[in-house]
C-alpha cells in the first residue's frame, strides 16, 4: 500500500513541480579561492538538481501522510483512553477513583459525625438553659403564690375574728337584753306571797346573800356560758 501512494505521490509532484517548463539552466562552475578545485567538483546537471528535488517532495508527502495518519490514529486511541476512562469513573472500578473516592466519603462521614455531634450539645445546652429558665420561673410562681395564699388567708383570718368579735358581742348583748327583760318580766308579775316554812334536815348551809347579788351572779355565769358556747362553735381549732 505504501508502494502505490509512493507511486501517486510521486506522479503528482511530477505533473505539479513541472508546470511551467523552466529554462534550461548551464552548468555552474564552483571556483574557490585557492583556485585548487577540480573541474569535476564544479559543475551540477540540472537534470539531476531536479531529480533529487522531486524525490525529496515525494518522501515529505509520504512522511505527511504517515504524520496524518499517525495523528489521526493517536486521536482515536486517546477518544478510546478517554471513554474508557469515563466508563470506569461512571461504574466506580477504577483504582485510583475508588480509593480517592473512599477517601471522601471517609472524610464526609468523619465531618458529618462531628456536626451532629455539635449540633447534639447544642441542642442539649438550649434545653438545659430552657429547663433552667422554666423551673426558675415555676419556682417565683409557686412562691408568690404562697405569699398570696398568706396575705389572703391572714386577712381572712382577721375578718373572722373580727366578725366573730362582733357576733359574741352581739350575742352576749341581746342574751343579756333579754334575761335583762325576763327579769324585769318577773318582777313586775311576782306577787307577794307569804313564805311557807321549810323544814331542813341538817347538816346544811345557809348563804345570807340577798337577791339582788344572787342575779347578778346569774347574770354573770349566764354570760361567760355563752362566751363559751360561742367560742366552741365559732373556733375553728
């Protein structure tokens, strides 16, 4: 194959370097300085010059043409290299990809363990303060309703006894208006009448005490009974 492009290319450059004919170019002659060269030396034939010429032009069209060739071939095996390339990156078998790669995810998973471990005590620090913050507040709650519990259960206390006060006051006075006016009652309805005479078997005391003493002593025990009675059924205790 080589043969046959060598023998185009060589038609080729023969019908293109001829072209327009060129003149017919005499002999150089080559004298140097020292007048010691040969006649031989001196002269070149043009047909010769030519000759070499078109043989060069042949040779550099035929080593283009490899060159091309061999470019081309190049490019194809590099498309081949990379493909493959990316086929093996897409199915994770190459060595280099898959040891980088596990180097990444090694790497991931190590920063995404600290993060959640950061956003853990985070969260953990927020709650404490939260819960800290919650049982403070709870705790001036409970205690400012204790102090509220107190100041109203004292003045409630106050107002009982108050009112209590008021109501064994009031008692005592109507018990006294009205034994007062049961007795005056009596003695406007009482009638003399004669005394009958008492036999007494001994032994036995006589008071000498007159009536007058005799009520108010009953008056008196009347009322500190009521005090009493009263205090029993309104105490609490």
């Amino acid at each position: 194959m080589m043969n046959g492009e060598s023998e185009q290319d060589e038609k080729t450059v023969r019908s293109t370097s001829r072209g327009p004919e060129t003149p017919h170019r005499t002999p150089m002659r080559v004298t140097s300085d020292n007048e010691d060269s040969s006649d031989s030396e001196a002269e070149i034939d043009a047909g010769d010059y030519e000759k070499r010429r078109e043989t060069n032009l042949r040779r550099l069209l035929v080593l283009e043409k490899q060159f091309a060739k061999l470019r081309e071939e190049l490019y194809k095996e590099r498309m081949q290299q990379v493909e493959r390339r990316q086929a093996e990156l897409l199915d994770r078998v190459a060595t280099d990809c898959v040891r980088k790669l596990a180097l990444l995810e090694e790497e991931h998973a190590r920063r995404l363990q600290v993060s959640e471990m950061v956003r853990r005590f985070q969260r953990d620090e927020t709650d404490r303060v939260n819960v800290g913050r919650v049982e403070t507040v709870y705790m001036d709650f409970e205690n400012d309703k204790e102090l509220l519990y107190d100041r109203v259960e004292a003045d409630i206390r106050e107002q009982v006894e108050r009112l209590k006060r008021e109501k064994l006051e009031a008692d005592v006075s109507l018990a006294l208006w009205m034994a007062g006016d049961a007795q005056r009652g009596k003695a406007k309805k009482k009638k003399p009448m004669k005394r009958r005479q008492v036999t007494v078997t001994g032994p036995y005391v006589v008071y000498s005490a007159r009536e007058e003493d005799i009520d108010a002593d009953w008056l008196a025990i009347r009322r500190a009974t009521i005090e009493a009675d009263i205090s029993d059924r309104y105490d609490p205790s």
